[in-house]
C-alpha cells in the first residue's frame, strides 16, 4: 500500500509537461504485457512515424543515440566523437571510469550534459523531465585507483519515454544491491557491457540480467568479437539470440518480445551514408 500510494504522489506531482509523455512502468505495478517477437531495423536518418516507438542506434564502445517521434536526440556515454555528422543531441551523459566514457570538453551546443558522477564519494542526482522523455540516474560505485572503491561513481541512467523503459548500465564494477534493483525498477530494454574484465566479471553480469529480466539486452563494451562471443555462448541457454547485422533498431513497448532476448547490434559512427 505504502508503493502505491508513493506512486500516486509521484504522478499527480508531475509538471504540465510531463503529461506529454506516454506512462512507463519503470516502478513497475503490474507485469510487462507480452508483444510480437519484432525488431524493426532502420537508418538513424530516417524520420520516426509512431509516436510510441524509440531508435537505439549502437555509436561505438558504450555510446548510444537514442531518438523520439517528437524529435529529442540523447547520446549515451559520449566522447566528444560521434562521427562524420554535425548532429548536436538534447542530452548527453557519461561515466569517468575511463576516457572512454566522457570528455571534459562536450560540444556547448549541447542543452543538457549530465555526467555520472559528483564530488568524490558523493555521487549526482539526474531528474531532468523534458516532457517526452524523463531522464533519471542511480548511483553505483566504481574501482578507483586513489582509494579503491569511489562510491557513486557511476551512473546507471534510465530513460522513460514511449512508454518504455530503457536503461544504460555505464560502467558497472559491481552487482547492484537490492535499494539499487528497486530504484531502476522493471527496465524494458538494457544495454549491458559484456567485457568481463574492466566492468564486471560475465558470470556477476549475467546475473544482473537474469535479475532485471528485461525484455531486450543489447550488449556493449565488448572490445572483440571473441569477447562478444564469449558472452553470448555462455548466456546463450536462458536468452534467445537475435543478431540484427545493423547498428539501428526501432522498439515499442507492443513489440518487445515475450521473454528477454539479446539484441546484437554492430556499432557504427554517425555518417549521413546510414
């Protein structure tokens, strides 16, 4: 009773704005309805008809373009780098585990650059509501080389939009602990790294996925095809394998499978030839 009633408080307190957004079940009350096994691949270029549908474009590394009926563009985990296009996304965010994941000089054209991190231990708290997509981060900690462990070092960033639930894992260094899991919720889609070695181990992170069961894994932060492979062979047995042979994906919440499956994307920068 009392997570309902939480819930209810949550919803009558949003802005105007946010009324423009389709209900997700990120904080999930009921159970996923299961769709048709359809994954739509197309250009990151091409204009987005359905309202409630969602482009994932794989960039490279850990970096994602996310993308909206009404326009909104979000880079995941950005460099500074996204290819040969002069695109400049509403929102970025990034993770400094490593170089990989950020840079100190994002484009200032950018209207919301939301890094994953705080003051040392301290962590950063992400709510920013653009009424089509509400953009929100749970704190974990990462390896640092100054003390050990920097807690709230990482940001896992979770995106409602379309209905759905899409959630970027970052630089994952540890299992989440149950306050964690709660507070990402019923996720729909997740993008994972499957390095198993600078994140977490494979064995850890297939058992986050098996924990948050979400509809569609996309793995990322994998280095080689072998390291690809390797996850993929071992998570295999539990999670049916869809290789789409392309960097884009069109998803809705009708749609999503009906048991988790991994999604295999080839990433690729940014070119106006996709």
């Amino acid at each position: 009773m009392r997570v309902l009633i939480s819930f209810l408080l949550m919803v009558w307190a949003l802005p105007v704005g946010a009324q423009d957004r389709r209900a997700s079940h990120c904080i999930a009350l009921v159970e996923n309805t299961p769709g048709i096994e359809m994954i739509h691949t197309a250009s990151w270029q091409d204009p987005l008809t359905d309202e409630f549908t969602v482009r994932l474009h794989y960039i490279a590394h850990a970096s994602f373009l996310l993308q909206t009926a009404g326009g909104l563009s979000v880079v995941t985990d950005y460099t500074g780098f996204l290819g040969s296009t002069d695109l400049v996304p509403d929102v970025v965010t990034m993770n400094h585990a490593h170089s990989t994941h950020w840079t100190e000089r994002p484009d200032p054209r950018i209207p919301h650059v939301l890094p994953g991190w705080g003051d040392f231990g301290v962590g950063i708290d992400h709510h920013l509501d653009l009424g089509e997509m509400l953009v929100r981060n749970v704190s974990t900690d990462i390896r640092s080389s100054f003390s050990g462990v920097e807690a709230n070092g990482n940001s896992i960033f979770v995106f409602e939009v379309a209905g759905l639930c899409i959630g970027h894992l970052g630089h994952l260094h540890h299992v989440p602990t149950p306050e964690q899991f709660a507070a990402l919720g019923r996720l729909d889609v997740v993008m994972a790294a499957v390095d198993g070695g600078t994140t977490l181990p494979l064995p850890d992170m297939i058992k986050v996925l098996e924990r948050l069961r979400s509809s569609i894994v996309i793995p990322m932060h994998w280095f080689s095809g072998q390291a690809l492979e390797r996850f993929l062979t071992e998570i295999g047995n539990d999670f049916p394998i869809q290789r789409v042979g392309r960097p884009s994906v069109e998803i809705s919440l009708r749609d999503l499978p009906s048991r988790p499956t991994v999604v295999v994307l080839t990433p690729a920068y940014l070119t106006a030839a996709q």
